[in-house]
C-alpha cells in the first residue's frame, strides 16, 4: 500500500515532481503515463510575467547542478486561463508552486489558484534563491516566514504545502515556525545557494555569479534536514534533494518524509519518476511490508 | 511529435582530423519521424565528472537502416568522453528534440561553420527530397575544421570560406561571393558571430532566414528553462522552442 | 609566483592539506614530497585524549563522503611531546588545527602550542560537526564565535585561523565576528552536516546518525561561501571543500581565496596536493601570469 | 615499509561460482615486498555511483611474474563495477597496505570463512616457504561459497566446514574436528562471528590468534580514522593498525 495523505490531499503514491524541473507535466507525456504519479507540482507561479534571468543559467557541478532561472513564468493570470484547462484533468493531483516578491503578491497569487476547483493544494515557495526581491529572505527569519505564511493562510483554504530553504542554521526552527502559522505541510529541501567559476574566462559561470545546487551531491544535506524537520513538526514532511532512485526515495520516507519529490533527475531520465514508483512497491514485496506507513519515520 | 528514449548501439565511429568524430547509431526499433536541425540528448557513460545528457544535433538519418548519424566537435569533457567510446557499446537518447528547419524557399542557401555544419547535411537531404538543390556555403578557421565537405555534393552546390584560404575563398562566410548572391531563404548554423552576421545580412535584404542556437542545456524538453535565448517576445528555450529560431523575432539576438 | 601571505605566515604555494585528511603528513610521505607543500594542517587537537565517536564513522555519498570521526586524538600533551618533535623538521608549514568542548580547553590547547617554536600558526576549529559539547556549537552563534577567538587570541600569539561551519544562514556574519574577536585568517568551510540511511537495514549508516559532508559534491557550495567572505571581510580567506584539482583551486582563489585546503581528495589519489601545486603553475605559465595574486579575488 | 601507488593492468579475469572472481593484475615494475595479509586501495573506474578507492586483501603475488591476484566478492557497487571490467583495462591501486599476519608458531592453523579466505592462501605459502605445513580450515554457507579449495593442499592439510554439509563436515568451522586439535598459533579471516567464535576459543586456551578485519574505510593509510575497531586500548585503525590484531589486544571485541 503505496498511498499517503498529506493534510486533506490524498496521494496514490508518496512520488511528486518537484517544481521547476517538470514543467507542467506536459514536457513529459511522452514517456510516461502522468496519472502514475503520486502528483505533479507545476513550476513556480508569481503575480505577474516574469522574464527570469539572464542565460547563462545553468552549470554542472559534480553530481548536481546550479541553476539561476529566476521564476521565469507567464503569471498566475494566464496560468488560470490558458494553463489550467490544459492540464486540470489530468488523472493526479496538479499542484501550484507559489511564489512572489511581497507578501502582497504572495496572497493574491495564492487567492486566483484557491479558485481553481481541480488544484487541490499548492506549494509556498519562500525560498527560492534566484530572485532578488523576497524569495529566500522570506524563509530564512522564523518571523518573516510566519508572516507570509500567516497571511496566505488566511485567502487560501486547501491544503498549504511551505517549501523551505536549507540555507539557514536552524531548518527545524522554520518549520516549527511555519507550522504554527497555519501550513498544512512543509517541503525541503529548496537548492542549497552554490556557485561556480569559469577558470579559463575568469568569471562565474552562471549570470547571477550564484545559483541553486541540485542533484545527488545534496541528497545527504536533505536527508538530515528532512529528519531534523520530521523530528519537530507535527505537520507532514516531504522530502526532496537529489533523489535518482527507489533507495534514495526510501532514505527519506524512513528518516520521516511522509513522500518525497523527484527533481533534477526527470532531466537525466524523463521516466525516473515510474522507476521510483515502481521500486518502491517492489521493496515493500520484497520485505513483506503491507503498508508504507511501516517505514516512514523509522528512524 | 512524440519524444522517445531509447538505447541505441554505436555501430561505427569515424574520427574526422583532430577534434571531430561521427558516431553511427543504430536502433533496434524503427525510428520515428525526424526534422532536420532536431537534436538528441545523449546520456555519457563511464565518466564520473560528467552529470547531464549532452545535446548533440543530428548529422544524418537513415530510416531504412534505423541508424543517425551524430557529428560531434571534442569541446570539453563530455564529447571527449564520447569520442572514446569504443564501437558496439550502448548509448541511451533522449529523441527527436527541438522544431528543426522549416524548408522552405525555393532558392535557399544553408551556411555552416565549423561544428554548426552538422545539422546542414540532413538538411540538404530534405530539400533534395523536395527537387530542390540548396546553395551550401561551409566555413571554418582552416580546412581541416569543416568536418564534411564531400558528402553535400550530391544535395546542392557546395562552396568553402575558410580564414588561412586553405579551402576555397579565403575570410569568412559573408564576405564569400556566395553569399552576396539571391536567395529566398537561408538557413545557418555554426558559431554565434557568424549566425548573428548572416542574420542581419538577412534581415536587411528582406529575406526569410532560420538560424540555429547551442545553447547549454540541462533537460532538453523545456522543462528545466536553463537553455533559454533573449528573443523579441522574450526569453525562449532553445531546447523546445528552438534551436531553430526565426531571424524576425531575433532583431535584438543579431544586432 | 606561487608565494602567498597568511597574515606573518608565508606560503611557498597556496596548497595546505585540510586537518583530518592528511594525519600527520608523515602519512603521506611515502607518496608525495611534502616539502613542496605551502603547509600541513594537522589532525583536531584537544586538551586531553580522546576516542572520538564508535564505527561506522563513513558513509560514501554522491561525489562525497560522510564521515563522523569526532575529533579522535592523543591530546595535546602528547601531540607536544611526541608527535612534535618527529615532524617538526618537516620543511614546511605544520599548523595545528585546535579544537575543544569549552573555551578554556581551546586557550589551554592553543597556549601549549603557542610555545611550540616551529608550529607558526593554529587553525581554530570552531565548527566540528561531530562532537555534542561544543565543536559547531561555537562557529553557528557570531557572538559566541567571538568570545572564543577573543580568548584564545589572549593566550596565542602567532598566526590565528579560525575554522568556519557552513552550517549558518550567514557565515559572512560570522567571519566578520571572529575578525573584529583578533582571528588573523578564516578557512572555510568545514563539512556541511549530512545524513545516510541503510535502507536494507533500515537504519542510519553513522553510529552518530548524522556526519559532515565533504568531497567535490559540496565543492559549488564552498566556493560560493568563500566569495561572500571574502568580500565581507579585510583578513585572508582560506579555501576548502572538495578541491581535487587545480581548476577547483583556481575557482577558489578566483572566488577571493589567498591559499587553499585539500582534504577529502587526499584519499582518492594520496598524490593529489603536488598536482594540484603544479597545476597551479601550469595555468599561470599559460596564461602569462606572473604573480598568483593577480588572479586571487578576481571575481 | 614503503607504499606505493601505481597503474596495474588486469592481465586475467576468473569468475568463481555466482559470486566471487579473480584479477591477476600485472605491474610494469618489480612489486616491492607484499606481506600476507595486506591490502590494496583500488580506483573503482567507470561507475559514476562510486567515490571511494576500495579495500581488497592480497590473495597471492608472483614476484617474478610481478603479479598480484586479488580474489573478490561481488557485495556491492564497487565490487560490481570490478567483475565487469575487461582484461586489459588499467586499474590504479595504492599498495600494498596494512600490517599483515606474522608467520609465528610450528603448529598454526588458519582459519577462513567466505570472502574471508582471500589472504590466507599467501599466508599459507609464506609458512611453507618456512617448511611449515599449517592446518587450513576453510568454510562456508555452502561449498560454492567457498571460493578456492585445491590451491591450498600444496601448502598444508585442509579441511571443509559447510552448514549444508555440501563439502567437508556440515557445521560451521568451529565445530570442526579439525579446529579443536592442538595448535600454538591460530590466523583467521572471514564473518566477525565466525572470527570472535575462533578468538574465544584462542583466548580460552591460551592460542596466539591474530584476526583479520574488514570495516569499511576511505584513505587506507591511517589518516581519516574513519574505518576504526574497538581494541582493548581504545581504537585502532584497521587500516593501519591492523587490519590484522592479535586478539590478546581484542578481549573486548572477542566478547
């Protein structure tokens, strides 16, 4: 038995995608079957379009990558009008990443998806590193975070889903923090703030000089954090930072995430998420585990 | 059109002077429909300091053997890991990717430079297809870096520009008799400077002209947004959108 | 030129070898002549002996490795009777790298070695992961990160380097702290705190449950925190975390670092420090450089 | 003694049953001298999962061959990785490690179980080359996890212990008939329970033992401490220290 819930949101599997990395869902159609998935959350949705970043965005690093694309979107306006009816029926839940520069942006965003009958939850991003304005800083300061979350909590009546920044002291100390502002679940870990250097050109590499870590190199970092977390909220976790694999998928779920989030690896294997899906049930068979619940937490 | 991934075995390697090679890949299955100036993104093996797929554009297709051809430039530590890969060995892709070419025009002219001459060949091939012979304008610092030359005879008449005169006219591309002639359409790839220099030669005589971009990528399927290009609608993705762009949204890209 | 300055300590290259990845030096010099070295940081010395943490203390990760050792060592007492005068001779920099639960054992540790003639400098570790009474506690907390250099600073007289966790939400604000406390230079960083499941056994791999993380996945991290040090403060800025090649050192000392760490790297190729020295001519060679310091902190 | 770290090249590969193979791995120097007992770190290459060298003991060296062959249990990536390698291939190792087995006693026996039967075969040799013919008590779950057999009767008598009885006595090693025999110095390698079962007999009895171990370890030369036992006097690393300890120093442990 693979299906979890996270607040009022029932998943038939614990495998989401994680925002940014699978577009819609759409880009993916091709190679696997989306209703698979446990859900899919849709790239990072702010007030109004966003240009994002200037190219270079993107660098390898070992096991991992930086990217700086910056919230490019179209904004939450052609999201529900155009977006939406193209994706709303496909057979998983659609989940909205949120995102903004003011608390003011936040809310408004997180109103216009309320009222999107077949989004049933969304994902408050006060973390994103890329962007100038708000982003990050939000989820850094106990207090900030609780105040963006306070309020959306108070325009947004599904299930509220706060994905946190790992680039701070204290990750439990957020989440305890966000928690007691009314989220429903938290989300870790968002790229941890990484940078790399042309030698040879003698610049950056990436056109922001920093960007956000993904991939396997940061799996151990977010299998802490998750258990940090996990250890001091009440509010189901999920988990997520390089995960590649059913054993990777597992290593968090065990060190408390109620599901997990598949990143950076949708880009090495577009049907890694099935694969993960797939493992997952095969280590439950194997182990003679009827429930998943068996092994979340365990440790 | 629909997007695969697929193992496919390297048939043969060729090594081309000192920094190209063709990989021949075979599928076992019969290969979808494929545009000229589509791409794959190859999953490298064997090197631990390499994460991502590369993109690489596709040289040639032959449906009835299911084989491509990739024409690759060792650049860095991916390509120079490909290039190491012994025949029969497995390589997985992620393919067909990217719009490709539109081929169109009736007295086209298809400019490539150096690695960028790659996507020209199948190219050159669908405008054949169509009883139509392209004008192909090929460019590199010597000879020795234009990796085909020959192969393109039968498609279209073949002219060479390359800076030490070693082939054909000595200088660049643009300032190639050629290239000054009457043409309907042209098609380019290859470094940015020169696409960029034979976009506003084509914007200013008013002529219909698709240039194709190498950007870095990560996902190749527009999921990611790390690949995009300023274009005047804004920022696109090379991997979706592109890589072949349009020289009318490109006014800012060439000047 | 490959010569550089830390404070009164001259380097004839920027390479050190990062503390409790190369012993004593004694250990590699079957492999490597370690006089071409700009210096060795010795193993996490403490005021008395200690047993460090039980086994398993590693877990290999994604391009990197946990480990949690724990500050396992003699003491001090027998690194200066013992070990002192069998490398002392050693032509090269030996700097201590000093560690301890209270502040009292770091000024009794670091006064003992201020009275060693031929150990020009101490690294101050303010930021063991792996130890429960203090070690990171001391290099998360600015104000507490400068009581200690504070103190320690009374009693030692020589080049003081003081050793910054990235396990903060502004390590910049912390190496302001230590260098307005006295630290004559700041290394960073040390392993960011990690975690690894044994998912058959379904328990942690480390007897600690979690370790630090090092190697090149953290690599994008270190150079990005080095960057905004070095820009936050006046003293030097000592580099580390997953160099293995002189392209990574470059990145670093592009990225505002006067000399580098090599640590994890020394276990995969034990004759990776004299490459990397080589390297870093190589490049200047190529590039007509004639001063290393024309290229440090270009970024 | 002297470590070194060099470039050897897999002259020949053996698969032994499901599990086990063998690489005899050829240098193009003299090998310096290998003491039984002792390790290799060797560069796992290909597999981008793998970071760390890994820890394989000796299994035999032909000094005048300059050879070494290693005799490895396919356990995880690393080992993995390694039985699919071709002959050929380059493998770098840093060599050769650890303290070793002392060839003490007239009457020794050695004891080996699994994977752990690896280094008893120089070992052996190294008391013949002394004229001494130790007893050799080799087990296993079953007789094909008991990887080599006759390659030890030149050296001394062996004896079997399986627990399905598939060879030798059906039990385990300590219920041998053979094990309970008198002997003034006992070696063992193989599971911890199998070797503590041996030490407390050794201890009981008043037997020189020596036990092999094999924890996990990343540098191999004594510097990270992260591959640590429990000895008597606190811990040791089995790297350095070890891997082999006389059990008068593992009471502890043995227990």
């Amino acid at each position: 038995m693979l299906e979890v819930k996270i607040h009022n949101l029932s998943l038939k599997n614990p495998v989401l995608t994680a925002s940014g990395t699978f577009g819609y869902g759409e880009e993916f159609a091709d190679f696997i079957d989306l209703s698979r998935l446990g859900g899919i959350i849709v790239k990072g949705t702010t007030g109004s379009h966003r240009e994002g970043n200037a190219y270079p965005r993107m660098a390898e690093t070992p096991s991992g990558m930086l990217n700086a694309v910056g919230l490019q979107n179209a904004g939450v306006d052609v999201f529900c009008q155009k977006t939406y009816p193209r994706i709303c029926d496909i057979d998983t839940n659609i989940i909205v990443n949120v995102s903004g520069s003011s608390i003011e942006e936040y809310c408004e965003t997180a109103a216009k998806i309320d009222a999107l009958d077949k989004i049933p939850a969304i994902e408050l991003n006060i973390s994103c590193p890329n962007v100038k304005k708000g982003g990050m800083g939000f989820g850094t300061d106990p207090k900030m975070a609780a105040q963006v979350v306070g309020e959306v909590r108070k325009v947004y009546h599904k299930t509220l889903i706060v994905k946190l920044t790992p680039n701070v002291t204290s990750i439990a100390d957020i989440a305890k923090a966000v928690e007691e502002a009314g989220a429903d679940s938290v989300s870790l870990i968002n790229t941890i703030l990484g940078m790399a250097v042309d030698v040879e050109r003698r610049r950056p590499v990436l056109s922001t000089i920093t960007g956000g870590l993904s991939g396997p190199a940061v799996k151990p970092v977010a299998v802490r954090m998750v258990w940090q977390v996990a250890k001091a909220v009440k509010i189901p976790v999920i988990g997520l930072g390089g995960i590649a694999s059913a054993n990777d998928a597992l290593e968090f779920l065990m060190a408390g995430a109620t599901a997990v989030q598949i990143g950076t690896a949708n880009f090495l294997d577009p049907t890694v998420t099935v694969k993960v899906v797939d493992g997952l049930q095969d280590y439950l068979n194997r182990h003679n585990i009827k429930d998943i619940h068996d092994i979340i937490g365990i440790i | 059109m629909k997007k695969h991934i697929a193992d496919f075995v390297i048939a043969e390697k060729k090594t081309i002077g000192s920094s190209y090679f063709t990989l021949l890949l075979k599928s076992p299955e019969a290969l979808p429909e494929i545009l000229p100036g589509q791409f794959v993104e190859v999953q490298v093996p064997d090197n631990k300091e390499v994460f991502l797929r590369r993109p690489i554009s596709i040289h040639d297709v032959d449906y009835a053997a299911n084989t491509m051809t990739l024409l690759v430039q060792v650049v860095g530590k991916g390509t120079r890991t490909l290039s190491q890969l012994a025949e029969g060995r497995t390589l997985n892709l992620v393919y067909p990717l990217g719009n490709g070419f539109s081929i169109d025009g009736q007295k086209p002219l298809l400019v490539g430079g150096g690695a960028g001459i790659a996507p020209l060949l199948y190219t050159a091939k669908k405008y054949s297809e169509k009883g139509i012979r392209p004008a192909i304008l090929l460019g590199g610092r010597t000879a020795e870096l234009i990796p085909v030359k020959e192969e393109f005879r039968p498609y279209g008449e073949v002219f060479f520009a390359t800076e030490d005169g070693s082939l054909g006219e000595k200088g660049l591309v643009t300032q190639h008799t050629a290239f000054g002639k009457s043409y309907d359409s042209i098609l380019t790839c290859g470094p940015t400077p020169m696409m960029k220099a034979v976009a506003r030669h084509a914007l200013k005589n008013g002529i219909r002209c698709q240039v194709s971009l190498e950007n870095t990528m990560a996902c190749g399927v527009g999921a990611c947004l790390c690949c995009v290009t300023k274009t005047d609608h804004g920022h696109r993705c090379v991997c979706k959108d592109g890589p072949v762009f349009n020289v009318e949204n490109m006014k800012e890209w060439a000047n």
